[in-house]
C-alpha cells in the first residue's frame, strides 16, 4: 500500500509541478506571480474541449489547437494588459493579475456555463502491474513530460541568448533595454511559453478534476505552493516542490486523514521554509542596480 501510495502522489504531484513550471518562468523573467494562471490554463482547456466536441477534431489536434490557442492568449495578456503597467510596482502587477484571475473565470462561466464535464485522457491503456504497484500509462506520460520540460527550460535559461536576456530583463529592465534586448518581445514570449505550460496542465488536469471554471482552483494554489517550496526561482525547483507536495498529500490522504491533507501539506511549506526561507533549491538573489 504505501509504495501505491507513493506512485499515485508523484502521478499527482507532475500535475501540480507543470502548473508550477509556468508560475516560475514568469518570476524568473519579470519578477512578477502570475495568480491568473490558472483560469488562463483553464480557458485554454475549454477552447481545446470545444475544438475537440464541436468541431469533430480528434484529442492530439485539439490538444496542438489548446497550445496554440494559450499561445496566443498569453501574448494578448502581456500586450494588452501587463505591457501598460510593467513598470508600475510590483504590488500594483500582482493585484492586476488577480483581477484577471476573478474576470477569465466569470467570462468562462458566461461562455461554457458551471457544469461539469468529462474531458479523455492523454494516453489510454490498461493499468500497468509491477507486483503490487498498479500505474496507467497516462501516469506515466504525464510524470516523463514534467522531467522533459523541465530539462528544456532549464536549458533554455542556462545555454541560449534568449534565456540570458530573460534573465537579464528580470534583473534590471532599464539595463536590458539600454544593452539592446528588446525586453517586450522577451515579456510576450515568456508569457506566450507560460501559458502554453498552463494549457498542458489544464488539459492533463482536466481529466482528474472534471471541466469546469474552477477546475483550476485547488491545483493553482498547490502549484504556488509548490514554486515557493521549491525556491520560486528555480525550475528544478519547481518540480521538486510539485511532486514532494503530490506526495505528501498522497501519503497523509491514505495513513491520516483526506479531509486535512491540504491542511499537513500547509504545515510542511511552514516549516521548510523556517528552515531554509528560500526553499529546497532558492538560492538568496542579489540585484545590482
């Protein structure tokens, strides 16, 4: 039971460190919490069911389509509304993206209505036996894309120009603009490749959950939870803090009590973080100005 247990918590935790992969690029470039995340994953995901369901596509061509789609949508954010107040506080960002996070959820509630909906998994097959451990292929799927992106960003932020000018824009934006980075076009890529990661989280979520305008909820806390417990700077971070929560709450779900898993799962992020403030992989970060 407890290795059962431990396969299914790290089966949930990719979902919550996809979620965080998107939380932590966008940090990592502006400095900024994206709190809309989630409902911006979620009206991804129902644009993916609508193009699969009322067009006849089948789920990979729906699924590119969603991609596409949060692409695009990511963009459109940052132009239209991030780009105008980028160089306000930061405070005054973050209570901007709440308020985008309360309108994309009305919106899609007025568009696709409040009622649950079944959504296919990504990869179907019967469960996989390995003694007593019992795992689908979709698990298994969804737990190699984590590592597989997060392997790509990583490299993405470590070996190419574009990755040093999002970090260079992160680190002083007026610096950046005067070295010749073109730190707009660097903002709306971020947010473009944010909300693709946001998108994949939703449509592999989206099964587990059910669609819904608030599928995103509980998953977007425990994502920020995850990114704060991985150090929010760090990539590997991020994935580290997903699957450790996924498997905390999988672990205290099974031995203690469902009802206070979220709750032990707070509790531990606690007392982490009073242990080592940045969490497991943040490293304290210094600007030069």
């Amino acid at each position: 039971m407890l290795t059962q247990q431990i396969v299914s918590g790290l089966a949930a935790g990719s979902l919550y460190a996809l979620a965080a992969l998107g939380l932590v690029l966008i940090y990592k470039t502006s400095d900024l919490v994206n709190f809309a995340q989630g409902e911006m994953a979620m009206i991804s995901t129902f644009f993916g069911f609508t193009v699969m369901h009322s067009l006849g596509f089948g789920y990979w061509i729906s699924f590119l389509a969603a991609l596409v789609f949060a692409a695009l949508f990511g963009m459109l954010v940052e132009n239209i509304f991030m780009r105008p107040v980028q160089k306000a506080p930061v405070l005054s960002q973050i209570i901007l993206t709440l308020g985008l996070y309360m309108a994309f959820r009305g919106i899609a509630g007025m568009i696709w209505g409040y009622e649950p909906t079944s959504y296919p998994v990504a990869v179907e097959g019967e469960p996989i036996e390995v003694g007593s451990i019992v795992v689908t292929p979709n698990q298994i799927f969804i737990f190699a894309l984590t590592l597989v992106l997060m392997f790509l960003f990583f490299c993405l932020f470590r070996f190419t120009l574009t990755g040093l000018a999002m970090r260079a824009a992160a680190q002083n934006l007026r610096t950046a603009e005067l070295m010749g980075i073109r730190v707009g076009a660097i903002f709306s890529l971020t947010w473009a490749i944010s909300a693709v990661l946001g998108g994949i989280a939703g449509i592999l979520i989206a099964p587990t959950t059910f669609l819904d305008p608030n599928m995103m909820g509980e998953v977007a806390i425990k994502a920020f939870a995850a990114a704060v417990l991985g150090g929010f700077a760090s990539l590997p971070g991020a994935v580290i803090g997903g699957l450790s929560i996924g498997l905390f709450e999988n672990l205290v779900a099974g031995y203690v009590s469902a009802e206070l898993k979220t709750a032990f799962v707070f509790f531990l992020i606690i007392f982490i973080l009073y242990v080592k403030p940045t969490g497991l992989l943040g490293i304290k970060q210094v600007k030069k100005v």
